[in-house]
C-alpha cells in the first residue's frame, strides 16, 4: 500500500510540476513491469519481516521470489551487498556504496542516502540483464527495514529511432488504406500498434483535431493545435507547420514517457498522408 502511496505522489507532483499533463482528458497508464516490481518487493518485505536475515539465502536462490528477470536484492545502510537473486549475486559480502553504473552514477550511494531519509524510493541506473545479456535501463524500487534496504527493480523497453520510423511506415500505410478502421486500431491497446513506449497519433490537418492517440484516446476529438510541452514549444502547431512545404518532418520535445511516467525527452517523426498528420515517436536514451 505504501508503495501505491508513493507512485501516486510521484504522478501528482508530476502533474504539479508541468500542468500541461494535468488535462482532464489525458489518461496515465502505470506499466505491468512496475506493478510486477513492487508487488514482488511487497512479497520481499513482508517475508523479511517475518523471518529476518534468514530471508537472505531464499532471496538469493530461485525460486518464489524469482518473476522473470525480477529478483530481490539486499543492501545494508553501510552498503554492503546481503542478498541477491541476480547478477549482483556476485557482489554479496562486499561493499558496493562506491561502485558506479556503466554511466559513471554512484546509484547504490543514493539509494542508501534515500532510504535513510525516507525509508523508501526509487532509483535508474543501467545494469546487466541477463536475460538479454545487454547492459540496459532499470528502475528499482527499495524500502529500508531496520538497516536493511529492501530493493526490486525491473528493465525498461526502450524503443528505437528505426523501431519508430518502423513503426510510422505500417500506420502510414494503415491510413492510406482505411483511415476510419486505422483511428481505431491506433487508439486500440490491442490494435497492433503499442510496443513498448510507441505509439501513433494522428491529427486532422484540416481543423486541428486529434483523430487518434494510442496512449490517451480520450485526447481524440480535442484540438491540438494549443498543446504545448513543458517549455512552452506548440508541438502539433510546429508539425502542421512543416508538412506544409514538405510531407515529412522531424521534432524534439518534452513529453510524458508512459512506460516510465516520467517526463522524457522525445524525437517524432511524422508524416502527411492525405489530409492527415500521422506521427511516431521514440524517447531519447
């Protein structure tokens, strides 16, 4: 429970913090990763406290607190490694207050200054997955106990510039062909065209009007030529602008990841078909 407190507090100073994204008609969506994490951590937690550091040999070896590649780790407030069921299995026993992730971020150190303030919170740092063997993005969820600091975190998919471009070729195509039965298949969640933090949205070149947005369809029907980023920039009014010399463009902004729900910074393509603005974008890494 504390945990759905404290994601909700994250969203409302999101919101506070940019008010474009406090619109009645944008929905946020908290990923299944997310929710996977800090239900695992809630098992975590309260297995710990039931039975102490005797948790730590069934933290570090598969089994119920394996999901996937989602495992539990441990650290104690001095910073060194109790428990895990990953990688940082390796690690157990040493001191890793001072270690760095690929990008040179001290996050243990955080984490652990974090957890002494509040007791819980969240941290992103890059890490071996092993699953794909690849050094990716995670987000780790963590909750001190005692002087033990309780953590699960989760990879987050990260799409492509390619994967968008991809991606806005086949709903180029869709609404070519049927615009109406694409609309609804792009606001779809099962339409065929989310994967991972992409989505397509289109826009009515002729009034301005969101006709399709695969993350907040309750934006289709309203207009979009006001809408703005968190800097001010008029985002639909810069991409109506540049299909009027040329049929394609390109724009950076500031939007709200859904996969993250943080507040990323964003790379669209798009592109003019008939009388319509369809576009794709990708969160810069």
């Amino acid at each position: 429970m504390i945990y759905k407190l404290f994601m909700t507090g994250l969203v409302l100073t999101s919101l506070l913090i940019n008010p474009v994204f406090a619109a009645d008609n944008l929905v946020f969506h908290v990923d299944s990763e997310s929710e996977r994490a800090q239900a695992l951590l809630g098992r975590a937690v309260a297995y710990y406290q039931a039975n102490n550091d005797v948790a730590f040999a069934t933290f570090s070896r598969h089994g119920e607190f394996i999901d996937g590649e989602l495992y539990v780790y441990v650290l104690d407030t001095d910073g060194v490694m109790q428990a895990s069921g990953g990688s940082s299995s390796a690690l157990i026993g040493r001191n890793v207050s001072n270690m760095k992730d690929s990008e040179g971020k001290p996050f243990f150190k955080e984490m652990i200054a974090s957890a002494k303030a509040s007791g819980f919170g969240v941290v992103e740092y890059h890490w071996l997955n092993r699953a794909s063997f690849k050094v990716e993005h995670k987000k780790t969820y963590y909750q001190k106990v005692g002087d033990r600091i309780i953590s699960v975190g989760y990879y987050i998919p990260r799409a492509t510039s390619e994967e968008a471009k991809a991606l806005l070729k086949k709903a180029a195509h869709a609404v070519k062909t049927d615009p109406e039965k694409s609309f609804a298949a792009f606001n779809d969640l099962n339409g065929g065209y989310m994967q991972d933090d992409l989505y397509v949205f289109v826009v009515d070149l002729s009034d301005g009007v969101f006709r399709a947005h695969g993350v907040s369809p309750q934006l289709v029907g309203s207009n979009g030529i006001d809408l703005i980023d968190t800097k001010g920039k008029p985002i639909i009014q810069e991409m109506i602008n540049g299909v009027q010399s040329k049929n394609r463009g390109e724009i950076d902004y500031l939007w709200l990841n859904p996969v993250t729900g943080e507040i990323e910074n964003k790379y669209t393509f798009f592109r003019k078909v008939d009388g319509f603005l369809v576009a794709v974008g990708f969160y810069k890494h």
